[in-house]
C-alpha cells in the first residue's frame, strides 16, 4: 500500500471541476497497534488520509474549514461501477487544471 501524494484529486463521484479535492498528508493514531511495531507496512495499514473540499457547500468546510480522513487503504482503493473498476480516487495531474484548483485553495483557506 502506498500513500498518495500531496495534491489534488477527483473521487470517482464526483469527476468535475468544482468537486476536486487537496490531500494534505497521512496521519496515524498514537492508538493504533503499529506505532510501536517495526514493519512499516503494518504501521501503514492503519493510516488515514487527511484531505480538504475545494467546493464551498461541503458540509466539512461549512463546519469551519476542516478536514476529512479516510483509511488509506479505502483510499488507494478501486471501485466497481457499471462493471468498470477504477480508481477511487484519482490525482489530476493537468498543470492549467491546477493553477485553477490553487487559486480555489487560496480563496477558500486563505
């Protein structure tokens, strides 16, 4: 399992400009049982991805700016939709798409 890298993403629900969203990083509970172990793969079962809307009527951003998280592994995950897999959640990589999302980001979370 691999974490995502920082940037902006489309989930599958949602594959249009405005409903793109920032992943900000990975966090991990004190709580989990890999915080003390030594195999790095079983630490990363149980990190979350913490990521942001860029559309303002997200319940999450109306509550304050704040953030979602979601199992990394839900999160790399795939889904099946009308037969197709893909997945759940896909980076964008378009550079123009980009500055556009940026400046979203700025006038949301400035």
């Amino acid at each position: 399992m691999q974490e995502p890298e920082k940037g902006f993403y489309y989930h599958f629900k949602r594959a249009e400009m405005p409903f793109a969203y920032e992943v900000i990083g990975t966090a991990f509970s004190t709580e989990s049982g890999g915080v003390h172990g030594d195999d790095p793969a079983e630490f990363l079962k149980d990190a979350v991805v913490i990521y942001r809307p860029l559309y303002e009527s997200a319940l999450v951003y109306k509550a304050g700016k704040r953030f979602w998280v979601r199992p990394l592994a839900m999160f790399t995950g795939t889904v099946t939709k009308d037969g197709k897999t893909f997945p759940r959640f896909q980076k964008i990589t378009d550079p123009e798409l980009i500055t556009k999302l940026e400046k979203i980001r700025d006038e949301m979370y400035s």
